[in-house]
C-alpha cells in the first residue's frame, strides 16, 4: 500500500498516525499537538472520525471511548471591519 492521507489539510499520513500511537500516543488532543491533525482549514471535520478510528484500532480502544479534542475560540473576537481596515493600511 502507498502513501495513504488521513488528514488532507495537513498532509498527514497513516503511517505517522500508526506510529505516534505506537510511541504512547493514546488521545486525539496529543495527535493534534503531535501531527497538527484537526488544525487545518476544515478544523478536523474531514480527518477527526478516520484518525479517532485508527487511534481505538491501534491502542484496542472501544471507538466511544474516544474524546474530541479541545476546540479553541479566539481569546477575543475581533470584527471584520477592523480587518478590513487594517488591509487597507497596508496596500
């Protein structure tokens, strides 16, 4: 079998999941700090499910035993017109 991705956003592999759960790895938040899995542009909707399934493969895991990572807001919102504005200054 060739290369295959698990996380598209982040050119994550099978093979670097594999291995990082063999290392001690036992949780999606270490994978995420690890491997950046869930920290692309899509915020882990298209990788999180494959690489939870992997993870309860490989550590013998009931797949429910599984938790999500912590999702981060932005300490402060910050409104688009500051952004907006804040382009404008630096054309």
């Amino acid at each position: 079998m060739g290369k295959v991705i698990v996380c598209f956003c982040e050119d994550v592999t099978l093979e670097e999941v594999r291995r990082a759960v063999k290392e001690g790895y036992r949780d999606l938040e270490h994978l995420k700090r690890l491997l950046g899995i869930g920290t692309g542009p899509c915020q882990g909707k298209q990788c999180l499910v494959t690489v939870a399934k992997i993870l309860a493969e490989e550590a013998g895991f009931d797949p429910s035993e599984i938790r999500l990572p912590t999702f981060r807001p932005p300490a402060r919102p910050v409104p688009l017109g500051v952004l907006a504005h804040a382009e404008l200054e630096e054309e």
